[in-house]
C-alpha cells in the first residue's frame, strides 16, 4: 500500500550529512517544479524581511526560519525519517520500529511537502520552513503549484495498490485521486467521542488527531499488514484496536473512513 502523510512544522535543527541534491530524491520526475520552488524560497527569504514573513505566513519573531531556508542550498541534510518532528512522528515512532517494518515505511510511506512536493522516508533534505499555505514570487499559491505537479507522480506512485491517505486538508488539496485510483484510496479522519449531557459528540482534535494517525501507521507497520485492496485495506484498519466507521461515498471517490477514540 502506499501511505500519505502530512509532514510536521517540527523539524530537526540541523542536519548531519552531505547537502541538497536534488537529483537524489525519489520521484524525480518533480525535479524541475522542486527546483522553482527552492529556488524562489531562498530568494524570497533573503529577499526583504517582513515581505518574506508575510509570504510565508510566518511572524516576527520567527526571522530565525527565513535565516535557515536562505542557507537550503549549502546546509546539510537528514533522512526526511529523522528531520520531521512533530506530534505525529513522535507517536510513529520510526527510530524504534524492527527492521522490517522499518524497511516497509520506507516503502510504503510518501510525505507531502510545502518545498519537495512529496519525499520518501529515505530522502535526504535539509530543515526548512515552507508551509503549503505560502505563495512564493514567479510560483504563486504552493498548492495550486503542486496540483499540477504531483498529479501525474503520485498516480505513477500509487500504481495498483491500495492508498492510504491521512493527510491533512491543506495538503490533500494538492493531489485528489481519480480513477482506478480513487476507488482503491481510504481517506482516514479521527474523531474524539466524548459525552455532553447524555449525547454523545464527536469532533476532530488536531494534537490527538496527529497523535492517532502516527500511532495507526505504526501498528499497522508493526502487523506486516500488506493490503491489496481498499476493502483489506479497511478490514486492516478494523483488526487494530480502534472504532472504525464507514462513510457512504458516490462511486468513483475516496472511500472516507472515521476512526474514533475516546480518550485523548
């Protein structure tokens, strides 16, 4: 199968070995929209200060992220496995996980990217801040940019297997399935149920939300789940020891999956 993730503002503050090559990373054929990109966020960061922060959306006191992605074309790079931080990382778990299982990450999971478009586990990237909300001079709106990018990659990407997809809704704007594709993609929501006077509510919590996904993606790494369909790819979701609910989808879409929990 193969598993979209969102990536994390959290990253590693540095990297550890050799710099950028863009040449390197998996799906090359993004290697041009990633280089216009790149490119336009380094000058855009070196460019004038509060221009650069109001276009990536970023504060004042956050002049320290234009200082890092003016370096990205010499500053040494990590594993996108280890650069990625944040909540969602922390639940997977990737450094702990058995060598197999590991080595199935690496085959099975892609990461969205404001700046790569998306990258492998494997993918050796410096730390940046460019967020999919950002519009960059002479590239425009990220999403927009990657729609038309990543279109034809992560359909040659997903090939005949099932999709997972647990991105969030920002980065899920810039690939829809279609298709053949489509039938066989499970978008995964998380939902937390809690009582209210009797009734029960369900709503999303971002923190628990991330939480949840990195820990579904890690049991089912750690089960060897190897799925071949979306309806074995749902009934691997129902074997964990989750709630999982079915939303009736028209023909032809993502099928939409709520797994609830109740407790944060």
């Amino acid at each position: 199968m193969l598993i979209l993730l969102p990536p994390s503002e959290g990253k590693a503050d540095t990297g550890t070995g050799r710099r950028m090559d863009l040449a390197r990373l998996s799906l090359p054929e993004l290697a041009g929209a990633r280089e216009r990109v790149l490119s336009a966020l380094v000058d855009a960061s070196t460019a004038d200060e509060a221009v650069a922060l109001a276009a990536l959306g970023l504060g004042p006191g956050q002049r320290d992220e234009l200082r890092r992605n003016a370096r990205l074309l010499r500053a040494a790079t990590a594993p996108a496995e280890r650069l990625y931080t944040g909540v969602l990382y922390e639940a997977l778990d990737l450094a702990s996980l058995p060598a197999p299982a590991l080595r199935a990450a690496r085959r099975s999971v892609l990461i969205s990217s404001g700046l790569w478009g998306a990258v492998r586990l494997a993918d050796r990237i410096p730390p940046y801040r460019c967020p999919i909300s950002a519009r960059l001079p002479g590239v425009g709106a990220l999403s927009a940019w990657w729609r038309a990018a990543l279109d034809p990659a992560l359909t040659a990407a997903a090939g005949d297997r099932p999709v997972l997809d647990l991105r969030s809704g920002a980065y899920a704007a810039t690939w829809t399935p279609r298709g053949a594709v489509a039938a066989r993609t499970v978008i995964v929501r998380v939902l937390h149920e809690r009582d209210v006077d009797g009734t029960p509510v369900r709503t999303v919590v971002s923190h628990f939300n991330k939480a949840t996904k990195g820990r579904l993606v890690r049991e089912l790494l750690l089960a060897g789940a190897r799925p071949r369909t979306a309806d074995a790819l749902v009934a691997a979701l129902r074997d964990l020891t989750y709630r999982v609910e079915e939303t009736a989808t028209p023909a032809g879409r993502p099928r939409q999956v709520d797994v609830i929990v109740s407790e944060l």
